[in-house]
C-alpha cells in the first residue's frame, strides 16, 4: 500500500481567467488550457499534500530521470455537460484503474484513489465554466505521472509528480483517415509496455507515422512485431473491422491498450445486435475481404475521437478502399450510442457515467 501523509488539498486561485480570451469554436487540440492544474508530490516514500494552483509553467531539473530515462505515464479522459448544465464523466474507474496499472510496469508508485477522484472533482468543478454543452463539446482531462528525481543514474526516480491539466476539446479528427499498414515499424512487442499508455509508446510512433504521411496517409495501422501479418492497433486508437455483418477485434495483450472506448463499443454492438469477436486478424484476411465486397467498415476508437471511420488502407503498394455507406453504417450506430450517453442525451443502462457533485 503507498503511504499518503495528508488527505486535504491545498488551492490557490486565479486571480482572473483567461476564458474569454478563448474562441471555442476554432480550437486547436490539446493547445488551450483551463485556469488551473492539478500536482501532488511523491517524496520520501510518501504522496505529499495535493495542490492545486494555477495553470502554468512549473520548475525541474535537468537531471530529472523523466528526460533521460523515460519514466512517465498518462491518461486520456473527458467531462461532458447537458444541456441543464450538469457535468458527466465516462467510465472514469477504468482511467484510475488503467493509470496505475500503467505505473506499476514503469516501477512508478501508484496513486491513492481518493486523492485521484478528490484531485479530479476540485479540479473541474473550480474550471466547470470551461466545459461548455453541445454536440462534439467537451474538455478533455490529461492526468499523467513524471519521475523528478534529480539524479541520471539508470535506475527508477524516488520521487514523482502526479498532475492533472485540462483543456477543451472539439472533434479530433474530422472526416474519415486513410491509413497504411505496417510492414517494418512496430508500435510493441511481447513482455514490452504496450498495454500501458506509457509516453515512449507514443514517441515511437510519429517517425513512421510522419513516413506514412508524407505518402499521403493520416495514420498507420499496426501489425505484430514478428511477422507484421496480424493487425493490432491504429495509430493511437483501438481498430474495429467489420466483415459482412461481424465486428472483429484484436485481443488485449501486453501489446494492445485496453482501451476504455474499445470495451465500450463491443457492449453497445452487443446493445444492438452486432456481433462482435474478439480474434486475431490478419492483414491477408481483410485484404481478401476488401476484395470480395464483405469487408464493409474499418474504424478506429478512442478517447480523443470517439470512433474515426477509415476510407482505405495500403500494403504492399496496392490501395484498397472501403464502401461509402450512407446510412447505418456501424460506426455513425456505436458513435451515436456513445455520445448520447456521454452528453446525458440517452439511457445509461451500464452505469458508465459519473456524474460530478
């Protein structure tokens, strides 16, 4: 059990806001943040009293092991707003649970849950004004830990800072993405931190990601990093591909994230009739059903975008694109369902939101 020293948090105010210097309908994301941010200290053993203050730079050393040795891990969450101005989390047990399971395979102390619920509740409700209603509005919620241990020897840090920064989002990706498949880059391997929103997961990523896009491409689909046959994961989201009437999925392992809009998406197709299966897929599968009309639908999921369809994919130098669906589609069906109950517009039959108090 990590040891805590004190429950109360310590807050310090803005003096002013800076929220009616922001145009919230030309957002650039993650770029705009809110008044304030949430730290607390891990040090001599202990987390130390949580603080809140004001948004903005903060001091470190250079030596601190985040910068030389990677140790640092985050999450990706969101509040939403109805239109009677109540506030709603989504599934936020999953995000606490996953942050420290994340935390624990980079040897870094997990974190109290209730000053993680106590730290995420002060922290909206004092920047409640930045989350506004309305379709496709939300602010979205970055906690995160870095090591700050002053010291370059190759060992893990003794002391940590736990934060939590907010900012107000939009649609993240807009449209459908044409994606390539990996052939030589791998996003993880077997006994690595792929299942763990660990930083250096996503700065692997953007060498071949920029490769990809310099082709034309938006994002890369990920294969297994022994054969790159099997399909795993695109770009920073969970992949969805839809043969005939069937949803597949790949498993979680210790490569794949267990992403909380994956787990999501697989009960609302089971909500409706859609046959989900949780299998390894391989990249001759969907080619092959690219070309004999079955494979209808690739998307990707994920906190960011909610779901983002793909409209066509490459490997090997030969393009393959997918069907304009109209109406119905599974995608337009499952992002529907899900922001209806993100945004309090529909039943919650599951009990995923979380409503602040």
């Amino acid at each position: 059990m990590t040891k805590v020293s004190t429950y109360e948090i310590d807050i310090v105010k803005s003096p002013t806001s800076k929220i009616n210097d922001v145009d919230f309908d030309n957002l650039s994301f993650g770029r705009t943040f809110t008044d304030h941010m949430f730290y607390c200290d891990f040090i001599d053993g202990e987390w130390q009293q949580p603080k809140i203050k004001p948004y903005g730079p903060m001091s470190i050393d250079p030596s601190a092991r985040v910068f030389h040795y990677g140790q640092a891990v985050f999450e990706g969450m969101k509040a939403y707003k109805d239109d009677q101005g109540g506030v709603f989390l989504f599934r936020p047990e999953e995000n606490f649970a996953r942050i420290n399971r994340s935390a624990k395979r980079l040897a870094i102390p997990e974190f109290p849950k209730d000053y993680f619920f106590k730290g995420l509740t002060t922290l909206l409700n004092l920047d409640k004004a930045w989350i506004k209603s309305g379709d496709g509005n939300s602010l979205y919620i970055r906690p995160f830990v870095i090591a700050t241990d002053s010291a370059i020897a190759a060992a893990p840090s003794e002391n940590y800072r736990f934060m939590i920064i907010c900012s107000p989002a939009k649609a993240y990706y807009k449209g459908s993405v044409k994606v390539l498949i990996a052939e030589k880059f791998s996003r993880s391997a077997n006994g690595g931190v792929g299942f763990a929103k660990a930083a250096g997961n996503y700065a692997a990523q953007f060498y071949p990601t920029n490769l990809a896009q310099q082709k034309g491409f938006q994002q890369v689909i990920w294969t297994d990093a022994d054969t790159h046959t099997f399909l795993e994961e695109a770009g920073t989201m969970n992949v969805f591909f839809r043969i005939g009437d069937t949803l597949i999925t790949a498993p979680t392992s210790d490569r794949i994230l267990d992403g909380v809009t994956r787990k999501s998406i697989i009960q609302l197709a089971e909500d409706n009739g859609i046959r989900c299966d949780v299998r390894p897929i391989t990249v001759n599968e969907i080619i092959e059903a690219s070309k004999n009309g079955s494979l209808k639908e690739i998307f990707g999921t994920g906190t960011a975008a909610v779901i983002s369809p793909v409209s066509a994919f490459e490997h090997h130098d030969s393009i393959y694109e997918l069907p304009e669906i109209t109406a119905n589609s599974y995608s337009s069906i499952l992002k529907k369902n899900m922001l209806g109950i993100q945004h309090n517009l529909s039943e919650d039959k599951h009990g995923w939101r979380y409503e602040l108090k």
